[in-house]
C-alpha cells in the first residue's frame, strides 16, 4: 500500500448497510431495466403504485433489499450498485457531504450502530 492508499478513507455504507435494511425504496417505474437500459433489474422489483416500483424485501414489517449481500453493521455492499435507483444514489452516509443525514442516523440506531462522527480536522 503506498501512501496515497492510506489517505482513503473506506466508505462507511461497506460496513454498514443499515438504511438498505430499514426504509422502502421506491422509485419511478421507468428506471427499471425493462424501459431503461442498464436500469435497475425489474426482477428485483414489485409494483407498489400505478408509476412506482419498490425494491423486493423493502415494502415489509422487517425490511431487507434483495440487492444487500453481506453482514449489517459488519460488511455489505449492493449487488446492483451501478444501477441502482435515483432514491438509492441520493441517499448520502450522514457526514458524506459535511452534514449529518438524520435518516442514516436513525436507520443505524435502529440496528444498534452509533451515529456516523465527522471527520477529524487536520492540523499540521
């Protein structure tokens, strides 16, 4: 590893994956791959209303995305990840961007994960 690999910081959602196992996903219907090439795979989805399609696993009591893999809280990733729906990719970590995301918070919470912290100011 040279030294500019040990200035990345890991992308918090690999080790958590909590928000994929807590809120529905939905989205507009014609973002699936049977209107849009390369969309989110239609077979991985259910009709919710007339134009919106939720993700299988997401729209119950305990909900869980058919496209997670892995562990909650220890290792996950989606394995749709580059075509994913808008409501996924605008579903920032809490401090992503400089600001704390409450729905990332309080979807950790409910799996027993403390808040995400902002990074640490460097001083030199």
């Amino acid at each position: 590893m040279d030294e500019k690999d040990k200035n990345i910081k890991p992308n918090p959602c690999l080790l958590c994956g909590a928000c994929c196992a807590y809120f529905r996903a939905s989205f507009y219907w014609a973002e699936c791959d049977d209107e849009t090439k390369e969309g989110v795979p239609v077979d991985m989805t259910e009709d919710l209303t007339q134009f919106r399609r939720v993700m299988k696993g997401t729209n119950q009591k305990n909900p869980r995305c058919i496209a997670l893999i892995g562990t909650i809280g220890e290792k996950v990733f989606c394995s749709i990840h580059e075509r994913r729906s808008s409501v996924c990719r605008a579903f920032d970590a809490s401090w992503v961007n400089g600001e704390p995301n409450e729905r990332c918070d309080k979807a950790r919470a409910a799996w027993g994960l403390p808040p995400l912290a902002p990074e640490p100011l460097k001083t030199h």
